[in-house]
C-alpha cells in the first residue's frame, strides 16, 4: 500500500488549483458514498486530486487517491486495499476509473457495507451503471454528472476573463447585466467562435498542436474500451461506431434515417438504434426526441447532434457549417442543468417545457415563432440582446 500511498503524493504534488470548476461546489463530498461522471478527457481526475489537496495536509494518510487500472490490481483486490487502509486510519477513499476493475459493484458494496465510516469517492465513465444485477448502489451512491468546459469556463481557464455564473433563466428576464459584463471584458463574439473549435475539454492549452489528435483518442478509448467493457458491444462493429459517428459528424443536425444508416454501417436497424443510445450515453452524441413524457425503450430519435462542438470539428472529415456548430453549442450548454426538446415547427428547441429557442445567425429573425409565448431567437454576430433576440454565446454562462 505504501507504494499506492507514493503515486498518490506525486499526483498531488503536480496538480494545479489555481483554477477550480464550479463542479467543485456543487458536489457532497462528505457523503458516505458518491460517483463523479463523465465523459472522457473532462477533468474527472484533476477534480478529486483538487479536492484532496485543497482539504488534506501534505502526506495525510487518512486520504487516499487510487486509479482501478492500477498494476497494484493484478494482485490485491478493491476489498483488500479498503480493509488495509482502514486499519491503518484511512477515511476518505477515492478510487478513480471504477469501471475498468472487474466486478467493481460487488465489492464497492461490501465495502460500503462492512465499513461504514468510511466515505467512498468513485469516479468512472458517463456509461457507469450503479445498478449492476445484485449489487444495485443506487440507493446508497450520489450521483454527479459532470461535462466539458462551458464558455464561461472557457473564458476563465484560457482568457484569463473571470464571469460568474448568470443561470439562463436569469438572463431571458434580464440579459443585461451580463451582456454589459462581457462587453467590458472582451469581444464575445470572437471568443464565442473560437470556443466553438477549441476549448471545451480542458487540456487545450496542454496540447494546442495535438489537440484534435487528443480528442480523436479519447472517442476511440471510449468505442474501442468503454463500449465494449460496459455495454458489451461486439469487437468488431467498434470500427463500423466510429463510421457511424463520422456519417453523423458529416450530416449533423441529422434528420434521422435509420434505415440509411444501417446502409451506411453496415448494422442491423435494432443495432443502429441501440448504438445510438450507447452513443449517447457515453456523451459522444445528444439524442433529442419531441415528447420526453413518451419516449419508450430503443425508438429512433428526432435528431442527432455530436455532443459538443468541438469534438464535432475534430472528428468531422468535411468542413463543418456554421449553423451545426451554433446548435450543437446551445444543446451542449444547456443539457447540463434543462431539459431539452427538439421542436418539428415553430422553433429549433423547447426548453424544460417552457422556453422555445430559434438558432441563427444575425439576420435571423421572429418569423419561424411569431406570437408564441416565451421564445427567444439565439442569434450569432451579436454583442447586445435586443428585445427577445439574444446573442447566442449568453446560454455558455449556465455553469
């Protein structure tokens, strides 16, 4: 264990808090158990070792920060290093990529189980299931979902541009605090369309070069790992995902043809479907449906976006439009904390069914949702809001 106690001095000693996310705030960290989220590559990691580093003394041995595909794991078992640190006065467990340790529920059980004064940190992937046949954890985990870097945060860790949070619903019934705001901070337009290629995972300044090889890695670690060690998707049809995913970066806002796509991949109708949904979950895609109420098990959806924009630019193999990139922004930014519906007339969007959006450019105009009560037009190329008319980059300030 001493050796687990070593890497975890050497990842604290390097890591940064210069910056800390919003998420840090908003997540119980003294239950007695709870799971961090999230795709890959958004800064799951980095946020437990803040937080041990912000809240423990240099070499504290009641906390401990361990990684599941730890070589310490092809010997010991997750039961053996909680009862030794125990023992040995350990509180606070932090066990990083949970889902790459084999039969990770059972035993996560057990020790919450035979151990009950110890508090268990879990992190893993988007697709981690807490309710695994027998050792069903839902009752006992809290779960945090977490995401990329919003365009406020975007701002913060490379501009240097510090903004609070400005929550939407404030902003449609008072968009000029923040619109001033940014105004005295910057050009927001400029930002708003680099944000949009660059930005949005928090490595970008690590690798500026690299940084679309990097998101190319992830998605494949994701189909060629994850897909298959959680959802069980066959080896083989790895390389037919990423050629889905390509033909939707390609066709995005895509109206949905299973049919064609099942041409296109080479899968079965049913398999496509559920593809789609492990696509989703993984937080590689965004699934939209028109009635949320009503959307049963394995029904196609209404359209379909990459998850953010850029990982749309990254994975795209033709030139990406404006307009696709402008909603994949909006339905990004505020799946994070609404509820989101894809309207088939009468705007693009419905938001936790009240709100209705139209995304465009400058000249877009009330056209498309004249007369309807609480819609607003998202528009590009815009610094100020003008009557229900908005620039598009206020709905980056949600978190």
């Amino acid at each position: 264990m001493e050796k687990l106690f070593r890497k975890h001095d050497r990842l604290l000693e390097v890591t940064p808090t210069k910056i800390i996310r919003q998420w840090m705030h908003s997540i119980n960290w003294d239950a007695r158990m709870m799971a961090i989220r999230g795709p890959k590559g958004v800064g799951k990691t980095t946020l437990m070792l803040q937080y041990i580093k912000l809240h423990y003394q240099p070499l504290d041995r009641q906390v401990l920060y361990v990684s599941c595909d730890d070589n310490y794991f092809n010997t010991n078992t997750l039961l053996q290093l909680a009862e030794q640190f125990y023992l040995n006065g350990g509180q606070h467990l932090f066990l990083d990529e949970v889902h790459k340790y084999a039969n990770w529920s059972r035993e996560i059980k057990e020790i919450y189980d035979f151990y009950p004064t110890l508090r268990i940190v879990l992190s893993g992937s988007s697709l981690l299931s807490l309710t695994e046949g027998a050792a069903d954890l839902s009752r006992r985990c809290i779960n945090h979902d977490i995401q990329g870097l919003s365009f406020r945060e975007f701002l913060h860790f490379y501009k240097g541009i510090e903004m609070p949070v400005y929550p939407l619903e404030q902003v449609l019934q008072n968009p000029a605090p923040l619109v001033r705001e940014m105004n005295q901070m910057g050009r927001p337009v400029a930002l708003f369309h680099e944000y949009l290629k660059y930005g949005y995972y928090p490595y970008y300044l690590d690798n500026e070069t690299d940084y679309y090889v990097a998101i190319q890695q992830v998605v494949s670690r994701v189909i060629d790992d994850e897909l298959t060690r959680i959802c069980r998707v066959d080896l083989g049809n790895t390389r037919r995902l990423k050629a889905l995913l390509t033909t939707l970066c390609a066709s995005v806002p895509f109206q949905v043809d299973i049919s064609k796509l099942a041409t296109v991949s080479g899968l079965k109708r049913d398999t496509v479907v559920a593809y789609l949904g492990y696509l989703d979950k993984a937080k590689l895609i965004h699934l939209l449906y028109s009635d949320l109420k009503n959307v049963k098990r394995l029904q196609k959806p209404d359209k379909i976006y990459i998850d953010n924009p850029n990982l749309l630019y990254a994975w795209a193999n033709t030139p990406v439009q404006i307009s696709t990139a402008r909603e994949t922004f909006v339905v990004n930014q505020l799946a994070a904390n609404h509820t989101i519906e894809y309207r088939k007339a009468n705007g693009d969007f419905l938001m936790d069914n009240q709100y209705v959006f139209e995304v465009g450019g400058e000249g877009k105009d009330f056209t498309q949702i004249a007369n309807l009560p609480d819609s607003y037009i998202l528009a590009d190329d815009m610094e100020t809001a003008i009557g229900n008319k908005f620039p598009i980059w206020a709905v980056g300030f949600d978190y």
